[in-house]
C-alpha cells in the first residue's frame, strides 16, 4: 500500500511541477494569458479526473461520472506514460545544463540568439507541449483502440498424442471487457474467433478490467464463443480487483467452466485431454490481499495444481501471469497472456515486454515443453506500440 500511495504522490507532484514549468514558459509566450488559462486548465482536469478515479474507486461507488473514453485516455496516458517520460526527460536535461555550464562557466547576459517573436513561438511550443503531446498520444491511442489481429501458430509437441495431430485452439486472453473494451468490438471478437472454428476456446484471464458490474455483459459474450469441445477459463489479476470471490462464484453459477487450481478431463478424437487452470497469485490467505496478487504466490498455485495430473492424459495448461512455465513440471503445452505483448515496445527486443517479464510475446521453448503468450485482445491502457491486439489460432502437430 505504500508503494501504491508513493505512486500516486508522484503523479499529483509531477502534475505541479510540468504545471509551473510549463506555465512559466507561456510568461513569455504570445497572447499569454490565454495559453496560462488553457494550460492550467489542462492541468487541473488532469490532476481534478485522477482524484475522481481514485476516490469513486476507494469507496465502491459505481457511476458513469468518468465514462468519456477520450477523457479517460488522456488522464492514463499522460499519468501512466507521458508525465514518466517528460520528468525523466527534465531530469536528464537538467543534469546536462549543469555539466554543461560547469565546464563552460557563467553565461554572458544579452546574447540570446533569435528575435523575440521566435522566442515567444518557442516559448509557447515548449511550454504547450504537455498539452501537444497528450493530444496527439490519446488520438493515437483511440484510433488503435478497436484493431486486433488474428495471430496464426503451427506447434510441434514431441508429446501430443497421434490422434491430437492437426488439433486447433483458439487462444483468447485479456479482453478486459470495461472502459476501454466495449461496444462494436467484442462483437467482432466473438465474430473472429468463432469464424476460426476451433476445437478448443481457451481463454487465460482479466475477463473483466476490475468492475463487477461489467460482468454480465462480458459472461454474456463468453457464453457466445463456440468450439467443437468446449470453452474454458482461468482467472487474472484485473478479475479479482473488485470482488475476487464474487467474481469466481458468479462466473462459475453462469455455467462457464472456470478451472481456479482445477482441471477438466475431455474426449478428443480418441484421446484423453487434460485442461488444468492456474490460480492467480497462489492459494495464500484472503486476509492477506497485498500478497494475493504477487507473482510469488505462482510457484505454491502451480505445486496444488501439478498433483492434479493425470498420468496417460495429454495436458495443457491455463495461466494468467506467463512465469508459471518456470513451475509446469513436465506439462507440454502452456497458454498465457497478462503482458499485453510488452503493450509499449520500441523494438521486438526491447520495451516494457523484457524489462517486466521473462516471457512476454509469442512461442517459448524449454526441452520438450512449449509456453505460449498472447498479447490479448482487450486494452486497460489505451495505447499499444510494436504490441498489437491479437487473437491467438494455434494448430498442434504431433512429431
């Protein structure tokens, strides 16, 4: 918790500290009492929607007070990726004018270059920027919001049985059905990933972004996803944020068949075909809800759900968070998602996805087991770079 509120304090000081920077630039703009008033006002529905966000949320009040989406998107991404950015950018530029002038010596006062109109037009860009950037970044973030891909993988497994070869999955995660997923697009979701005529829909969590009342509508769609042997699931962080329990119950009454630390045996083409579902966060005590969500808690869910296994039965494993493939024992196959593929990459190779996971996107191989990562298809942030949405159609072949 005192982690989550030192966050919090840096995002209201950095909102004060861009605000004076930015207000003292637009002194020396043109029209600046116009440009002071637009940028405060940038400012204080920034700093005014995030303590909406934070005070509707603490006290469990459900509204639509905050449902404009373009609003929304912008106190995100400028809290959660801009305001980052800019104050490291000032740190760094500020270490370097200090360098700079230590090794140059005291500036000579009357030699600005440029008149003072350009000055005023750099004025009025370097101090509009925040307000330039935050734009630009939600309008970018809006357009993409709707797009997902199918992505299509052919698997070779050295343990799938002969009467499995050629079987389909259609791997569906994090659809985070709320704010920022909802409308026309779960329609074409359920729509993409019915046309792929899969043997198994296999969905490995955040169903829902945290509201539970956003529940019934997305069990609604759940319920409309067909496969020729059936449609499983397993929990995510985002499911449990608002009422974990509740969540479990309610999904589970509805018929949908949640695997939380549980396994379901099938009949395919022949075979025996184990589906087992990892809990998320381990089977820790729920008075102790800080713990619940560690990724620490994987290796004691994975240790309960290993001794499920059934000897002579083809598994496949289900997990929200992608590091349980370090505690999968010999399972030959494991579905994952949780990254959001890096969700902001700058390269295949380097971005969020490394820095915050081991497995973050596409086909991992350890000896003769296979991990297997979806970006998703659903948004919390709304803004994916070199990460786009995706379903997953995976096509298994025996060696």
């Amino acid at each position: 918790m005192s982690f989550f509120l030192a966050i919090l304090l840096f995002m209201f000081i950095g909102d004060a500290v861009c605000w004076w920077l930015a207000d003292r630039l637009l002194r020396r703009a043109l029209r600046p009492g116009f440009w002071r008033i637009v940028n405060g006002a940038f400012f204080l529905l920034q700093a005014g929607v995030l303590a909406a966000i934070l005070f509707i949320r603490t006290r469990g009040i459900t509204t639509d007070l905050l449902g404009s989406k373009p609003i929304l998107a912008a106190v995100y991404l400028w809290h959660l990726v801009l305001l980052p950015l800019l104050l490291v950018g000032l740190l760094i530029r500020g270490l370097w004018l200090v360098g700079r002038r230590a090794w140059a010596g005291p500036r000579v006062p009357g030699l600005e270059p440029g008149d003072i109109s350009r000055r005023r037009f750099l004025a009025l860009a370097a101090g509009g920027g925040p307000m330039i950037l935050c734009a630009g970044v939600t309008t970018i973030g809006l357009r993409q919001i709707e797009d997902f891909r199918i992505r299509r993988l052919t698997l070779m497994l050295a343990q799938l049985p002969p009467q499995l070869d050629g079987l389909t999955i259609a791997h569906v995660t994090d659809l985070h059905v709320g704010r920022f997923t909802q409308g026309a697009v779960l329609e074409r979701i359920v729509a993409a990933t019915n046309a792929l005529e899969a043997d198994l829909v296999l969905m490995t969590g955040d169903l829902i972004n945290y509201e539970i009342r956003d529940l019934p509508l997305a069990m609604a769609l759940t319920g409309r996803l067909r496969a020729a042997h059936g449609v499983f699931l397993c929990e995510g962080n985002h499911d449990l944020i608002e009422d974990g329990p509740q969540f479990v119950e309610r999904v589970k009454r509805a018929g949908h068949r949640l695997l939380v630390n549980e396994s379901a045996l099938l009949r395919i083409r022949g075979a025996d075909v184990q589906i087992l579902g990892a809990r998320w966060g381990g089977n820790l005590p729920a008075a102790n809800r800080a713990e619940r969500y560690r990724v620490a808690g994987i290796e004691s869910a994975m240790t309960d759900l290993v001794r499920q296994r059934e000897e002579g039965v083809f598994p496949i494993l289900l997990a929200h968070h992608p590091h349980v493939f370090d505690y999968a024992g010999s399972i030959p196959l494991t579905l994952a998602g949780h990254t959001h593929g890096g969700q902001l990459m700058l390269t295949e190779n380097f971005g969020c996805g490394p820095a915050m996971f081991r497995y973050w996107s596409g086909l991992y191989r350890r000896d003769e087991r296979a991990l297997v990562v979806s970006n998703g298809v659903g948004n919390w942030l709304p803004l994916r770079t070199r990460a786009p949405a995706e379903i997953v159609h995976l096509t298994l072949r025996a060696v």
